[in-house]
C-alpha cells in the first residue's frame, strides 16, 4: 500500500478544528467553492457511518463528490474513512484518509497541527499518486483559521 501524506499549522486550539470538521453544517460554510455540501447519509459519525462531500467548483474537474464509510474514530483527535463512492473511487481502490488535529506542544490552549494521510493503490499505473487531494484537503484546512477570524 502506498502512502501520502501532509500537515499544516493552525492557529485554532485542536479541539475547535476537530468541531469544525465534524459539524457539517460548519464545514459546509468554510470554503464553499471548495466543499459546496457535506451530510451524512447514514449514521452520526461513528465509526460505520456513511458521509458525503460535495466538492465545489474549485475542485469539480478533479474530484466532484466523495462517499466515505467512517472507519475509526479518536474523539477530538483523529477520523479515519474509506472513499466508498465518487470519483476517487475511480482512480484508487483502497483510498483511506486519516484527518488528525494535534495541540501544537507548548501552545497548546492556542495552536494545532492540521494533517491529511492517505493510504491507497491506484487501479492502473498510470494514475498519479493523489498529489491534487492532498492539496486541496490541506488548503481547504487551512482556511479553518479564516473562518474563525469572520
């Protein structure tokens, strides 16, 4: 199985952008021509529910909705899904992502660490490691501290 993976420093306690992330109501108004829409089809967010993403129109000719099945669950820490359905599902089989939000040490109450990992195999050689996902999640993390700011 290969492996990608990125970070990005934010200036929101850890457990503010896990909320964040959480709540498709927020997340849905953070940056929506990058993520239109977010809901869960089935369950509440535990480990077994079904999530899916609408991407926006900055992202629609990559990727234009994602269907995740939640597979792990670290409260305030970490979420960890299989793309079930969509586009990604296309190119890659499996294609897991973990998001993690981790107190910056030191600075706690004030900053966190923002990181994206994929596990995946591509369906065919030709299909190029997840570059552009990576891309968009971390800039799409990044304007968590944007929206916190409004």
């Amino acid at each position: 199985m290969r492996s990608l993976k990125g970070e990005v420093a934010l200036n929101i306690p850890a457990e503010k952008a896990w909320e964040m992330y959480r709540n498709n109501e927020i997340i849905s108004q953070i940056k929506p021509e990058m993520l239109a829409h977010a809901k869960y089809l089935q369950g509440d967010g535990s480990p077994g529910s079904l999530r899916l993403f609408k991407l926006g129109p900055a992202l629609e000719n990559y990727v234009k909705e994602s269907t995740e099945k939640i597979e792990k669950v670290e409260n305030g820490r970490s979420v960890t899904y299989s793309v079930v359905g969509g586009d990604l599902r296309k190119m890659y089989d499996p294609y897991t992502v973990t998001f993690s939000f981790t107190p910056l040490h030191g600075n706690e109450t004030r900053k966190c660490i923002a990181e994206w990992k994929a596990d995946y195999e591509p369906l065919n050689p030709t299909i190029p490691p997840p570059e552009k996902a990576r891309d968009a999640a971390l800039g799409f993390l990044n304007c968590f501290d944007k929206f916190q700011t409004n």
